[in-house]
C-alpha cells in the first residue's frame, strides 16, 4: 500500500476531512498573515472560522482551495496536499468567493453548464443536477435571464448552486451572506444547514455575522494577527469567556480595538 493510501485510510478513520498543520503565510514585504495556525475538521461538520478584519481568513482560504501556496507547513483536504495535489482537492471542494464570481454576460443556466463541462459531470447528467439545484434555490424559471440582471441574493443562490453541481465532499463559504437582506439570509442558511444534514457535505465557512455563525457552527475557531486564539463550539468559547452572546465572547478574545 502506498503511503498515500496508508494517509487515506488514517484520515477516513478518523474522519479529519480538513487538516491544517503550521500553516504560515508571510507575504513580500514582511506581513505574516497566518502565524503558524494547526487545526481539523470532521467530515460532516459545519466549521466557522472567525476573525476581524485583516486576521488573516482570506489568506488562509486562499490555501485551502489552491489558490495561494504556504510559506512553510500544509493543508490536507481528503487527504491530499493542497500545495501538491491541487486538483485532487479541486474535486474535493465547492467555493463561494467573497465577490461574485459569475459571468454576468451569460444566463444563470450557462454559468452552471460551462461549471458542469470543466468539472466532468457526466453529460447526460447535467441538464438534470442544474434543474434540481435551480429548482431548490427557487430559480429555475430565471434559467435564461443573464446573470448581470440578478440582484445579489439571486446571484449567491446561483454561485452555491454552482459550487455543489459536481457533487464535492466540503463547501467553502467566504462570507456567503455579507451585504444580502434577512430574507436571503434567512434562506441560504436554512439551505446550507439542509445540504450538509441531507448530503453529510463539510461546511468550512467565515462570517462576521456572528449570530448566525453560532446559530449555524458545530465548532469554531477564532482566529487574529495570523494566530488562532480560541477553538470549540459556541457553549464553550462562551463558557470559556464567560459571557453569554459569541459576539460578546469574540469581543472578550480579540479586543475591542478598532482593526485598520
Ligand atoms: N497580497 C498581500 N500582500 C501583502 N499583505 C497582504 C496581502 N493580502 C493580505 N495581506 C495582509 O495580510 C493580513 C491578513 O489579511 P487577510 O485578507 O487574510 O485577512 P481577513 O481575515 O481575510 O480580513 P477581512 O475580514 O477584512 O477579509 C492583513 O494584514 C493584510 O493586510
């Protein structure tokens, strides 16, 4: 047995789907963004990683989908090497970006058929998975409007659409529900909730929302100046700080100084 099958087989036994280790991040010109951070994450759970602006999130999911390379240590999803075996871990995962990232020239069922094609669904498969996923989300009817007429919230419906067709294992949600109103929010919380109970899919998300990442999570890690400084569910971060709210928790571990 190879040792990467030897790896496989200690990561399914222990169910460790997401494993960062040391990982640091310095950027040219001296920032050390991420500050030697170590960290897991079951198969199945729902994952908030927290932090004030400039924690170093960003950077970190930069590595963890492929993006960006560490400076020293590594991120294993299902096992493989994020820095070595990018598309391995490109199978793994579905991302929702921050920013939109849809071809706003084209129609919502284009956007997702080209999706389909770069990730190998099946052909007799595709016009099936995008109905279904549309359907779910409350868009099919707008299948054939482009993308550039959609309001934010239509166009987050269309991008987690997009990151599940090819069926991955972990979905990745940089802040998913920022500048959308209590009505998206409200759904896209519920959907993600029902695709990881339906599917068992890994959810590793960020928010500054913090009610809803505690109304959401399993487990937490709040993370600043590159460093993680708590880790546990939301009963004991706040058990922890003794305070009764995440916010006010998350307030008691990294200060309440304004961040630059
Ligand atoms: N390309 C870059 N070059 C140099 N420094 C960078 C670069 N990207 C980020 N940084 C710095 O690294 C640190 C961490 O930034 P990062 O974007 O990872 O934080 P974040 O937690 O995602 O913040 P936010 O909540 O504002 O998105 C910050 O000090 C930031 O200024």
């Amino acid at each position: 047995m190879s040792q990467k099958q030897l790896d496989q087989e200690a990561n399914s036994e222990n169910n460790k789907i997401i494993q960062v280790n040391q990982l640091v991040k310095q950027y040219e010109g001296g920032v050390t963004a991420v500050d030697n951070i170590s960290f897991q994450v079951d198969e199945g759970e729902i994952f908030a990683f927290l932090g004030p602006n400039g924690a170093g999130k960003s950077t970190a999911i930069k590595i963890l989908t492929t993006v960006s390379r560490p400076t020293s240590g590594e991120i294993l999803v299902n096992g493989y090497n994020t820095a070595k075996e990018e598309h391995r871990v490109r199978d793994a995962m579905g991302v929702v970006f921050q920013d939109h990232t849809l071809d706003k020239e084209l129609t919502a069922y284009e956007n997702l058929y080209y999706h389909t094609v770069l990730y190998g669904v099946p052909k007799n498969e595709r016009k099936d998975r995008i109905q279904t996923m549309l359907d779910n989300v409350g868009l099919w009817e707008r299948r054939n409007s482009l993308v550039k007429t959609f309001s934010g919230g239509m166009k987050r419906r269309v991008e987690i659409v997009r990151a599940l067709l090819h069926y991955p294992k972990i979905l990745i949600l940089d802040e998913p529900t920022s500048g959308l109103d209590a009505q998206t929010r409200f759904f896209l919380w519920n959907h993600i909730d029902e695709i990881n109970r339906d599917y068992n899919i890994t959810v590793f998300l960020t928010t500054h929302n913090l009610e809803e990442a505690e109304k959401v999570a399993e487990n937490i890690a709040i993370i600043d100046q590159g460093q993680i400084l708590a880790m546990g569910s939301s009963k004991e971060i706040k058990a922890q700080t003794e305070t009764e709210s995440l916010e006010r928790a998350f307030l008691e571990i990294t200060g309440y100084d304004l961040r630059y």
